[in-house]
C-alpha cells in the first residue's frame, strides 16, 4: 500500500494511494520521486468544493499568472472504479479537461485536486440520482446517434423529415431499453453515509478518476480550502508544496 506526505506551506497531508487505481498510483509515486511537485502550487482552490495543484507552470509564478493548463506530455486513461472509489471529503482525484474536448475523460499527467464539498441531505442525494438517470439517458442517445450519424446526415441532406422523426423513435426506444438493462443509477449505502456525514461532491462521481484518499491532514485541507483567494481561484497567499513517497 503506497502512501505520500504532501508537504504544504499549511501543514503536513499524508494520502493513501489506492491499489485499485494503478496507472494513476505508478504515475503519482513517479512524479513525486522526481520531484515534479516540488515548489509547485495549489493554484486553484475553491472553498467548501477541493483544493487544486500539480501544474508544473505554477512553480515561481508571478501574482496574477492564470495557471491549470500546464503539466507533461501525456494524460492517463480514465480508472474508474466505481462506485467502490467515490468523492468523499479527503478523497484524491485527477483533474482533466473538459468532456467536449476530452470525450475519453483522460486524466492530466500531473494534477490533482483534494476534494472538501459539503454534506448533502438525503433528498438531495435522491435529486441527484434522479438527475444521474437523465444524464444516463442522454449519454445512452448520444452514442446511438453517433452510431448511426451518416444515416442522420443522408436523411438531413435529403430533408427527409419522416425519416428523421422515425430514426429518433427508434433511438428513443433503444435508449429506454439499454437503461433498463443498466438499471437506475443510485448511490450505494457507503456513499449516502459518507455524502451525508462527512461531506464531498457527489455531482463529480464515475466522471473524474479517485485514486487516494487523505488519511492524516485533513485540517491542512480545510485550511487551504479555506483561504483568500483572487482571480482564476487562484489563493491571495502562495500555497507551496513538495510531494515525498514515504512508504
């Protein structure tokens, strides 16, 4: 089981790294023996949401230099292990770009974010699973669609809307069958008690890869997350930090 000491200008936060999520701990615990991480910054922090670093840009940057875009030559493919791994308060995820451009939900090489959020009530935690079923929905059309996309096009050059019409009922149904087959998206009994105890950001769960939860520091957490901050979430004060394997 590897663990790293997140060495702040805050306060000490160890993380347990998950053996569930390989690609993602081999590449952390590489970084970090690098010293990638080291004098880097938690560029981005937004309070009672996470706290973000890992953007090798950050390191020495002058004040009101918008930072996030930087990090190695590579991202990592998606570890979803889910819904085992979920963003609880303390959990360890990868930051990415956005699904427009990143469809594959690739991870950045390098940075991170430490979740805080909030605690949620249990009919908040039911909106959102209803909320779950509809994206579910949507993403179950919107691959259909893509399958038959030349089909689309022909009928669309043709202002065939008959046969428009038809296909999307089709699609529909298809839709509304694999759902079905899916099953209803719902949080797990661990989940509910942890999103309405301890707190996190449900809303980000099975979209963005947790590979390592805080063990000790988690009020160096609250204290980052907590802090003044200027444009871009960018805190008022550096932030520095310094990443080391300790077992």
């Amino acid at each position: 089981m590897a663990k790293v000491r997140i060495k702040t200008s805050e306060g000490d936060i160890l993380v347990r790294l998950y053996d569930e999520t390989p690609i993602h701990r081999d590449n952390f615990i590489k970084l970090a023996k690098q010293g990638y991480y080291d004098g880097t910054l938690f560029h981005r922090v937004i309070k009672d949401f996470m706290i973000q670093g890992g953007d090798p840009d950050s390191r020495n940057a002058p004040a009101g230099k918008m930072l996030g875009s930087g990090g190695p030559d590579y991202t990592l493919p998606a570890e979803f292990v889910y819904p085992q791994l979920f963003h609880k308060r303390g959990a360890l995820s990868a930051a990415r770009l956005g699904d427009e451009v990143n469809p594959a939900k690739e991870s950045s090489g390098s940075q991170f974010y430490i979740v805080w959020g909030k605690t949620f009530k249990p009919a908040e935690l039911k909106q959102l699973e209803r909320q779950m079923a509809m994206q579910q929905e949507q993403d179950v059309f919107n691959a259909l669609a893509k399958q038959h996309h030349d089909e689309i096009m022909d009928l669309r050059r043709n202002r065939d809307r008959a046969g428009l019409q038809a296909l999307q009922d089709k699609l529909i149904d298809e839709t509304k069958a694999q759902c079905k087959a899916l099953g209803k998206p719902a949080f797990t009994p661990e989940q509910q008690e942890a999103y309405t105890t301890i707190g996190g950001t449900p809303f980000l769960d099975n979209q963005y890869t947790v590979f390592g939860e805080v063990e000790e520091g988690l009020d160096v957490v609250e204290r980052i997350q907590d802090c003044e901050t200027l444009r871009g979430d960018r805190p008022k004060t550096d932030i520095t930090m310094s990443v080391e394997v300790v077992e």
